[in-house]
C-alpha cells in the first residue's frame, strides 16, 4: 500500500450541508409523505385510566361502520404475532415482566393502546375507534416511585410479584466507609430529576406493506436505526429476517425516542400481513406526548465526603428511577451511570445503590444524553459542596478535576481518564468570565434589586471513550462502512447510520472526499435501507462521528488504494507513482495522461469496493465546561439567561457549524428541561400535559445567544481526530442552569435539590407564596 495520503481539503470547513437544499425546500421525504396502491391506515384505541382489568372490549359497531375494514382488539393482534416469541424489551440482563403487545387483561398507564381500528382513511378510522367501547374495572394507581416502594401498592404485572423491578442493587468502589470516616465534612441532598420527554417535530410512524406473493413484509419508517427495527419484526412476527426489508427516509428528530420498533408498529405489520395491503400509521401530538415515552425521573440521594480544603474523597449515591409501565430504558442505563459518575475528578471511593420501580405512567426511553442524571447529581452536589465550605465552586472542581498525564489516570470505577480535557475547560472558562469582576457586578446589582447568579458544570461523554479490555466500540459494538465506485464517478458511503439532524450526509461527504481524493458533490451517502447498510446499532450515544466517521476514513483509504491499484495497470505506472486529486487519477509529474474516476471504472470488469469495521481505535472522550449567568427577577420568579458559555472539546471539528449546531440545540433542550418542560401526572397517574399548552417548549426568545469555544486537543488514536459531540449540550446545560439559579439565589438561603424550576417554584423556593399542595 501506497503511504501517500490526500491533503485534506473538506474536512474542518464549514461546507453548507448537502441535505438542507432538499429538506428545506420541503422536497424531504418523511413517513407520512408515503403513499401506497390500496394503503390502509391505523388508529389505536387507548385507555383513558392508568390501572384497570379490562372486562369488555365491544368492536362490533365499529366493525359494521362504513369504510372500517377491520378492528383487532389485543388478543386478536397477539394472535398475528409469533408464538411464544418474547415482547420487545430494551433491558437486557434486567428483569422483564411479560406483557402483550396491545393490552388484552389489563391497562398500565394511560394511553396504553388496547385495539387498532383499520380503516380506508385515517379520519373513517378514527371514527371507527370512537365507536369501541371498553369497560374497566379500575385498580389503584402507582403514581410515583413512592407508591411503587409500598408492599401494598398493587402489582402492574402479576408475574412481577411487586412494583420493584430492581431491589436496592448496590457496589461499591474503593474504601468508602474509610474516606467518611476520616472527611472533615460530610453533605448529603436528596436530588430529584423531574420526567419530561423527546419531542421531536415529527412524531412516530410506520407503513407497512406486507407481499403475499413473495411473503416479503416492507416496512418505511422513522426509526434511528434499520436493522434493530428489521430484527424485532422479524422475531415479532416469525419472519425470516431476510423477509423483512425496512426504509427509513428524512426523519424530523428523535433525540433517542426512535429505537427499534414500537408497539404500535408491530401490531400494524401484523394487520398488514392479515389484510394484505399496506397499513400507514402516523402518531399524532397528543398520543406523543401521552404514550411514545418520557425520561428523566430519578431521585438521587447524594452524600459526599470531603476535606476542609476542599477534597471530595468520595462519594455515596442512591438512585431510584421510575421506569413508567413497560420495560425501558430505565434499568439499563443504570450501569452507565454508575461508571460516569465519578466522571473527570479525583474521587477516591464511590458506593452506588440503585432501585428501579415500575409505575402507571409512560415508559421510561432514552432521551439525548440518557445517563445525564450522574452529571446533574455530581454538579450539583459539588455546589452544595462548595457553598458549605466557602470555596468558589469553579474553584472546588479545579481542585478536584484530574489532569492528563497525571495520577489517576482512571476513575475509582475503571474507566480510563486517557485524554481528559477537563481541567484546560475550566481554565478557560475562569478566563472567559472573569469571576471576580462577575462578584464585583453581582454585589453591586444585589444592592439594587437584582439578583445576578453564575453556574458552571463540566462534563465527559464516551465517544466512544477510551479502549477497554476487550476492546473498543462501546456497548454497541463496531461501525461498519462500505463504499463504492459507481459508474458514474460518483463515490458512495453506506452506513447503518440514520441521520435525523446530525448531517451524516454531510460530515462522512467529507471525510470521504478528502481521503478518497475527489470533490465533495462527488460523493453520496446512502443510508436508510436495510438491504444495503451493513450491520450496524444507528445512530445513537455519539457514536457517529468517531465510530462510523472512522469506519468512513479507513474505508477510503481501502477504496483508494483499489483505485490506485487498478489505475496502475491502465496507466502502465506504478501505483506508489499515482495521485488521485479532484476526481482524477495522474502519473505524478505527467497530469496530461490523467484519467477520470468514471473512466476508471468503466474499465474495471468489477465492482470497485471497499468495507472496513471500526472499534473506535485508541477512542477517547469528548466534554467541556458550561457557564451560565442569570437575571432571576425576585417578583415573578422569572429566569432571564443573560449568558451561557461553553468550552468544549471534541477533536478536530470535521464540520464546525454542525458541532456547532449540536451543541447549541443540546443546550436548547437543557433550557427547556429546567425552566419549561414537565411530563406531569397527578396522584392518579392521570396525564396532565397532553398539549403544547400544558407541555412548554422554548422558543427562540427564550433561548440567549450561546458562545461557544473550542479546544480541539488531539485524541488518543493517531488516525481518528475527531469525537462525539451529541450529547453534552443536553447533558451539562440543566446542572449549569440549576447552580446559576441557586447563586443568585444564596441571599435567601435557597438549595436547589431539584431540576423543574419554572417560576412559580422559584417563588415558592424563595418563601414568596406558599408551595402548591
């Protein structure tokens, strides 16, 4: 193999993204734009209490009503499915009560799906589910982690035993009673993460469109993912997974919801395959918000030790996570937390007890950064912290913070801390805001009415994190890439990553133009088919830009050394004499005798190909700091954002206004989180923010102009420079904005032990009203 490697000419440049023409002149093609010879459409008829045996599930008159072709109540779906095929579940190794894809003797939360009415448009099925009538017989609610604790709560799955799925799981890392004992100060808070959820701007949706002719079943999805999707369907239905073809085209957003295939989804490709015709299903906005799935909801006691200068020698958490009704994400993420919760600092000993509890609310799924509450409760503990023992908080991480190259070089937990940029973060945010000259203006304000706080937080995230034994690729495994030289000259990449706003069709272009040596409008991504991406989880935990970006560059180079080799012998010159720049291969010297990548493969009696897997390599981590200065106005409990900050490092930028752009939309949504957004549910487990008046988003005046900088230190693996950057903006921006609230907050002798702070808690926080009972 030749040594000559393509001067990079894309990759760092700001190149406008090559999908934006078509998904913003409206030529974008999402699940509803499908339409299909004879499609059905589906509608699901779901339950209006959080806790009943159902006794009657009449479909008669929605059956004999005009235009419904068909009404399959949860037994008559389970019986579509596989025999004994076991229900979708995104909890390995954790305890998975069974259930049945729509409800059949009971109903667990509301909105829970118990029939699927089929009819010839969606508004004749709708009014078919109108005519359903169901009758409950209604059982106590589990409204909360609380009630699920009780031993008198009534079970949500009688083959459970009880409302606790995981019991008080607990381990230990390093001597932890030790470092309690011989700590100058011990703090301890209990922290709760309130549950509020991804909305995306498209909601979930799927047609199915099963052939009996050839017993293939096509499935057009808004899916993160093609083969998790192909391979649940499979199972669900007992298809060969070769008789399973799903397409997944533009997707508005997902932020983690879109894994696999729902419920909802498997049940219409059941009804397809009964009718035989293709079944469209599209979720609207109040099912969404109901019934797709809600995150956060933990609680986290917190308890730290610590020296009189300052020291955290360790620390103690306790979660209880409230998964919602079916099996989630909930149990599972509790590994990672508990790995990442010591994350860029020197803590000596950490015991971690976990408790997950089922509840009759929606299911707890993954939500942008869904380990985020090891970051919320380390931060914020760190504060409070901090505040006991009069030591500027920026300056208690900077004590703490670990330094590369320096013992340790990995958290008590195991995680190798090789590469951390955490302390050059915190230099120079501490540089950027200038903190005594922000105490100075603070004072000043406070002694004319106003109250000015700053917060800062920092943050790691795998991506995909340094090599572990075994090796690397995270707990997703591998990225695979292919590439190929079609007859045209165009070059094109295909992954199993799915693009829903991360602009892979962008970013891998690059990579792709500069190692292969041709223009960036020469290459094209391929994604979304299951026929042709090789095996792969999709997009998700920040995988894509070093993972599949690095499965991108090393399958370049294979191509391009094909390329070389075979240009050779048209050439009649030695490969090592080639160069192949701007689409066009040259004996070095001689550009007259150049030759086009076309006519290269015209002359090539196969395909040219190349496919290579990537572990991630050396890996390493992304993260930054984020500094947050707020205006709270003491009279109306109001959060006025006067600045927000971030530093942070992620390798090389392959494309800075997308890293850009991730940061900033993650920030976004962690805005929303603290002062805006809340999945509520009363004592009842009644759903209580089915509308975008109840459930509050930001907008653009709510959001500040967000400054970002970049450190770009080079990572660990000498080829990949460049790292994930999806996660943190979500992940730091909710503890940032929680510690600038309680120091602007400190005259009043407030301690933020919680993230929902809309202004009604912040007067309320303060002793200005009395707390809403």
């Amino acid at each position: 193999m030749t040594d000559v490697i393509p001067a990079q000419r894309f990759v760092g440049s700001s190149v406008p993204r090559s999908e934006d023409r078509r998904i913003l002149t409206g030529a974008g093609t999402y699940v509803d734009d499908i339409q299909l010879p004879g499609m059905l459409h589906a509608v699901f008829v779901r339950s209006t209490v959080a806790h009943a045996l159902l006794t009657r599930v009449d479909a008669d008159e929605a059956r004999a009503l005009p235009g419904v072709v068909a009404v399959y109540t949860g037994s008559e779906v389970q019986a579509l499915l596989a025999p004994g095929a076991p229900p979708p579940t995104m909890m390995p190794g954790m305890p998975s009560p069974a259930f049945t894809i729509l409800a059949t003797d009971k109903v667990r939360l509301v909105g829970d799906p118990i029939a699927l009415v089929v009819g010839e448009s969606k508004y004749l099925a709708e009014d078919g589910a109108e005519l359903v009538e169901v009758d409950y017989e209604e059982l106590a609610p589990v409204a909360s982690s609380a009630d699920a604790l009780d031993p008198a709560s009534t079970p949500i799955f009688a083959d459970a035993g009880s409302n606790v799925l995981v019991d008080s799981r607990r381990n230990t890392f390093g001597d932890v009673d030790a470092a309690f004992a011989s700590a100058d100060h011990r703090v301890s808070v209990k922290l709760d993460q309130h549950r509020h959820q991804n909305v995306p701007m498209e909601c979930r949706g799927s047609v199915s469109s099963f052939d009996p002719t050839t017993g293939v079943l096509t499935v057009h999805a808004s899916n993160q993912g093609v083969h998790l999707a192909k391979m649940v369907l499979s199972v669900q239905l007992g298809l060969p997974a070769d008789s399973v073809h799903v397409l997944c085209g533009d997707i508005g957003g997902s932020f983690g919801l879109k894994i696999s295939a729902s419920r909802e989804d498997i049940a219409c490709a059941a009804a397809s395959r009964a009718l035989g015709r293709p079944v469209k299903w599209i979720e609207d906005r109040r099912e969404h918000l109901m019934a797709s799935g809600h995150a956060r909801e933990e609680s986290m006691v917190a308890e730290a030790a610590a020296t009189a200068d300052g020291d955290i020698l360790a620390m103690k958490v306790a979660m209880t996570v409230d998964t919602g009704a079916y099996p989630g994400m909930g149990a599972m993420i509790s590994g990672l937390i508990e790995t990442m919760l010591p994350g860029p600092y020197k803590v000596g000993a950490l015991e971690f007890t976990f408790t997950a509890t089922v509840t009759n609310k929606a299911t707890y799924v993954a939500y942008r950064g869904p380990w985020a509450a090891e970051v919320f409760t380390r931060e914020r503990l760190f504060d409070i912290v901090a505040h006991e023992l009069g030591i500027e908080p920026l300056e208690l991480r900077l004590r703490n913070v670990a330094t590369r190259g320096e013992a340790p070089l990995a958290m008590v937990t195991g995680r190798s801390l090789a590469g951390v940029t955490t302390r050059e973060s915190l230099e120079r945010m501490a540089e950027i805001v200038d903190l005594p000259a922000f105490r100075a203006r603070q004072a000043a304000a406070r002694a004319d009415g106003r109250y000015l706080g700053l917060g800062v937080a920092s943050f790691i995230e795998a991506a995909p994190g340094p090599r572990t034994e075994g090796g690397g690729g995270g707990i997703m495994g591998p990225e695979q890439v292919r590439m190929r030289l079609e007859p045209d000259g165009i070059v094109s990449v295909f992954t199993a990553q799915m693009p829903h706003g991360q602009s892979h069709e962008t970013t891998f272009a690059q990579i792709a133009a500069d190692e292969v040596g041709v223009p960036f409008e020469q290459v094209r991504v391929v994604v979304g088919d299951s026929d042709t991406a090789p095996m792969g989880f999709g997009t998700g935990g920040s995988r894509a830009a070093t993972m599949a970006g690095g499965a991108t560059l090393h399958t370049a180079r294979a191509l391009r050394e094909r390329i070389l080799d075979l240009s050779a012998d048209l050439l009649e010159a030695s490969p090592g004499d080639l160069d192949l720049v701007a689409g066009e291969v040259s004996v070095r010297g001689v550009p007259v005798s150049a030759i086009s990548l076309a006519e290269v493969a015209s002359r090539t009696p196969e395909p040219l190909e190349a496919q290579q897997a990537f572990d991630g390599g050396e890996g390493g981590w992304s993260g930054g700091t984020h500094c947050a200065i707020v205006d709270v106005d003491i009279e109306t409990g109001h959060v006025a954002i006067e600045r927000y900050i971030v530093v942070e490092d992620c390798g090389a930028l392959i494309n800075p206004a997308i890293v850009e752009g991730q940061v900033r939309g993650g920030v976004a949504q962690g805005i929303g989180a603290v002062l805006l957004e809340r999945s509520a549910y009363d004592e009842n487990a009644q759903f209580l923010a089915g509308t975008f008046m109840d459930y509050l988003l930001p907008t653009a005046t709510e959001i500040p102009r967000i400054e970002i900088h970049h450190l770009e230190t080079v990572p660990l693996d000498p080829h990949v420079n460049f790292r994930g950057v999806g996660e943190g903006g979500m992940i730091a921006s909710p503890p940032t904005l929680c510690n600038a609230i309680e120091d602007a907050l400190a005259p009043f002798g407030v301690t933020i032990t919680e993230q929902h702070l809309p202004p009604a808690r912040i007067l309320e926080l303060m002793g200005a009203i009395e707390p809403d009972q």
